[in-house]
C-alpha cells in the first residue's frame, strides 16, 4: 500500500505578504458590479499606430531574442528623449537598460546593490513592491513617513535616517499613492543631504508625463549629483496606456548599469523584441508624451468638478493619475470605519473602488484618506461620479 504523499514544509520568504489591497478590491468591484477606480490602470486603448508598429515589427521578423540590454534603436530613443527633456546625456550602450516593466527595473536595482543587513530607505506611503524587494535581498527597511496631510519630504526625518549601513534611498515623484510633485527645492535638498555619503538614489519616475501645470517634472537626471548615483526608473506602459506589455527603462551612470545589468541577465535576460522596435519607432514623434500631460488634466479637472459636488475633502493632484481625497466630512455613519473597511463598504454598497491609502504603510496608518484612480474614460468617470453624488 502506498504511503500517503508528503508536501514539505516551506519557510517564506515573505512571510508578511498576502494577496494584494488592489486584487481584493479589483475583485471585489467585480463581483458587485462596481465602477472600478482602485487598480492604477486606463480603460481606454492606446494609439492604434502603436499596436500597428508592434504588428510591422513582427511581420518584419523580429520576433527572436534581441540583445540583454534591449533593442539598440530603442535605448537609443530613450537616451536622447532623456537628453532633450532633461539635459542629461546617456550612453545608449552602457548607461540605459530596457526593461521588463519598472516593477522589474525596482527589484532588479534592488537585487544588485544591496547586501544582507543594507539598510534602505523608503518614504511612507509607497508603492508595495519597494519594501518586499528589499525583503528578498535580505535588507532592512527604513520607513520615513511623509508628512502627514501634505505628503510633503521632511528633510529632518530623511537625515536622521541615515546610518552607516544606509545603502540606497527610494524617491518617487510624482508620487503614488498621493499624487504629489517634489519640487526644484525638494530635489536640491535631497542632493546636498546625499552629497557627503555614499547612499544610492532609486528615483521612480514612472508617472513621469503626468505634472500638471505650473509644475513640471524634475527628474533626478537633471541634477548631477543626483545623477551621478541614480537607478532613474520610467515606464512605457504608463506613458502609452499599455500598462500589459510590462516594458520600463532603466538609465544610471555605466558602473552602476553594469551592476545592474547582472542580475538582469538572470532575472528576466530580456524584454519581448517587437513591442521594442515598436516603442522605438513610435518614440520617433514625441506628442504622444508632449501631450498626455494635458490628456490627463482634463481627466483630473472633470473628476475633481465632481467631487466637489460632495462632501469629500479633495486633497491636491499634482501629478500621476490619482486623486485622494479625505472621507472624514461624509455625511454617512461608514465614514467612521477604518479606511479599509470604508472602500469595502464603498465598492459593495455604492458602487464605486477605491483604495484605502493605509494599505501604502507598513503599520497601516489610517489618516480617513482614500485614492482614487481617473484614468479612465469619461464615462466611466461620469458613472463613478453619479454613484458618489450621494455622498
């Protein structure tokens, strides 16, 4: 008689994470039906010439793997995009990789430079892949909050972070989940705070095209002490409305690329060739990105018009494609539950996702803030903001 089969035990790697605040409440709003403004992608499809680019490349033939590093014509594109928007220049062969979307370039960055016991610091709320990643690399996190209400850095906190065992620093701007923009301040004072150590700077620069008049976008690539021990991180599939094709950049001075370039060869070794001569060629005409700042401000402006037709308080939206909003003025009894709790109760009982910004802490601060996401159509925003007129 057989013995009965035995499943080994396994010890996690990352015993503290579960199924993510975006699947549940994606899933959620599925199941009731509801206007899905949680998950940070469009509803809306990207520019047919781009899917008709991906098509010619194909049936050109370049559907083998192209080089490590990406498609020369692309990093080509990207280091001279890089050059005209932000005066920095790259060399396209040692200095820009293409990657396998920035959630990759982050835990790629992450994997090569740092060491078990490293520090790095992370600026509460962030994105929820920074602090796993460091996890997995066998790091120590150090979160700083951003100051409460305005989402502001505070320099002081950053500072006093600062050990010896400080091996980098995640900076993202514009920021997700608050949709704020550092400023030429911030950035000038972050470059002097790093100016006498050698902490590495990761600078997510994913919602990159997505500042909204007076400000602008300042990445890190402008500064030449930044510059000089940056992993600066962007996205195609933001900037074009393909967030499934999964293809970001990485660009960083060639010491660092090479490091990086490393662990990229066994992480992912590549990205799929003809959605890069596709983006290469595409790059070619810079309104797509030229243009999406004002693409996205209408978007923002009628979403904002609309709320202010309730009670929700609505915090700031500099840049990305969120906008957060304060829950503590609603004229219903839910208001008073947790912010988890409240989205749940939003997406079952109104109709409408959002995410609760405490799922963006370690600790699960709850400041009675919620983020949504206005990358959608207009009707689909229309309907979003029909449901919430009740409130």
């Amino acid at each position: 008689m057989n013995a009965p089969a035995h499943t080994p035990t396994l010890q996690s790697r990352l015993p503290n994470v579960g199924t993510t605040i975006f699947t549940v409440m994606s899933a959620l709003a599925a199941e009731k039906g509801a206007v899905n403004l949680g998950q940070g992608f469009p509803d809306f499809n990207c520019d047919p010439a781009l899917v008709n680019a991906v098509t010619a490349a194909m049936q050109a033939g370049h559907n083998q793997y192209p080089p490590m590093p990406g498609v020369p014509a692309l990093r080509q594109a990207v280091a001279a995009k890089m050059e005209a928007l932000h005066g920095k220049v790259y060399d396209a062969n040692t200095e820009i990789t293409i990657t396998a979307g920035a959630t990759q370039a982050i835990l790629t960055t992450i994997l090569a430079i740092v060491h078990p016991g490293d520090e790095v610091i992370v600026l509460e709320p962030c994105y929820d892949s920074y602090v796993p990643n460091i996890e997995l690399a066998g790091g120590v996190a150090v979160r700083v909050p951003l100051t409460p209400g305005t989402f502001r850095p505070d320099f002081d906190r950053i500072s006093a972070a600062i050990t010896p065992r400080t091996r980098a620093i995640i900076v993202n701007s514009p920021h997700n989940p608050s949709a704020t923009v550092w400023s030429h301040a911030d950035m000038l004072r972050l470059q002097d705070l790093l100016a006498p150590t050698d902490v590495l700077l990761i600078s997510d620069e994913v919602y990159e095209h997505m500042v909204y008049d007076p400000l602008e976008h300042l990445s890190a690539a402008r500064y030449p002490g930044l510059a000089a021990r940056a992993f600066v991180i962007s996205s195609f599939g933001k900037t074009f409305h393909v967030t499934g094709w999964k293809v970001g950049t990485v660009a960083a001075p060639a010491p660092l690329t090479a490091e990086f370039r490393k662990v990229h060869q066994f992480n992912v070794f590549t990205v799929n060739t003809p959605v890069q001569h596709a983006l290469a060629a595409y790059l070619a005409n810079p309104a797509p990105y030229r243009d999406l700042p004002a693409f996205y401000a209408a978007k923002r402006d009628l979403f904002r018009q609309g709320l202010a037709q309730t009670r929700f308080k609505l915090l700031p939206s500099e840049g990305s494609y969120f906008q957060c909003v304060d829950i503590s003025n609603l004229a219903v009894p839910e208001r008073d539950l947790p912010e988890a709790e409240f989205c749940q109760w939003l997406t079952s009982e109104v109709g409408v996702a959002a995410i609760p910004l405490s799922a963006f802490y370690g600790n699960g601060f709850d400041q009675r803030v919620i983020r949504f996401c206005y990358a959608k159509k207009d009707d689909t925003l229309a309907a979003a903001l029909q449901r919430l007129a009740r409130l």
